[in-house]
C-alpha cells in the first residue's frame, strides 16, 4: 500500500510511552509531515492479536498503524517493544494541523 499525504489522514487522540500522539491505521509518507513532528509505525505481533507490540521508525510487516509525536521517541530506530499500558486512545478525533499547532492554555494567556 503506497504511503498517504500526512494532511489528508484521519486521526485520534493516543498516549504512547507517555508521549502524546495521534494515531491512524494508514502508512503516511514521511516528507508530507509538517515540521517539528515525528512519524513512528507500530508492528502488530506475529500471531496478528489485534495488539500493537512494537514501535519503530518504520516497519514493512505486520504494519498496525502509525503514530504522530511533537518529541522524538529514544530507541524508535531499533524498535521499542510494547506492553499494553505502554499506549492508550484518549477518545477523540484531531487534524494534523491542531496536533501541529495546540491552541495555548488559559493559564499560558495571563
């Protein structure tokens, strides 16, 4: 499956590794990502259980979905194996942009 312009996935709010982060279940192409963010695949297990079970920066098989980060994620190179308290869906939808561009906290504006 050819990689899809980062802007044009649908995407819902994920914790990982106590990062924030959108997720969606679509390869993105890398070079369509806006800057500042990091773009990592998730690897679903052999058996194909439904459960990420690893993060690295790229994977060929057993793609599970992609994430999006602001920070970049230490050892995502070498792959990061995951457990399942190690990621969460935080239960709502959001663009690219607002994930990009996080509108400032009230307390940021006093």
């Amino acid at each position: 499956m050819k990689p899809i312009d980062a802007k044009e996935a649908d995407y819902e709010r994920f914790e990982i590794l106590g990062h924030d982060a959108l997720f969606t279940c679509l390869r993105i192409d890398r070079k369509t990502l806006p800057e500042g963010l990091h773009a990592y695949d998730l690897r679903d297990c052999d058996d194909c259980s439904g459960n990420p079970c690893q993060l690295k920066s790229y994977v060929m098989v057993n793609h599970w979905g992609t994430v999006v980060t602001r920070e970049p994620i230490e050892g995502a190179d070498e792959g990061i194996d995951l457990d399942e308290d190690d990621y969460n869906y935080l239960g709502e939808n959001m663009t690219l942009d607002e994930f990009a561009n996080p509108a400032p906290k009230m307390e940021q504006i006093m």
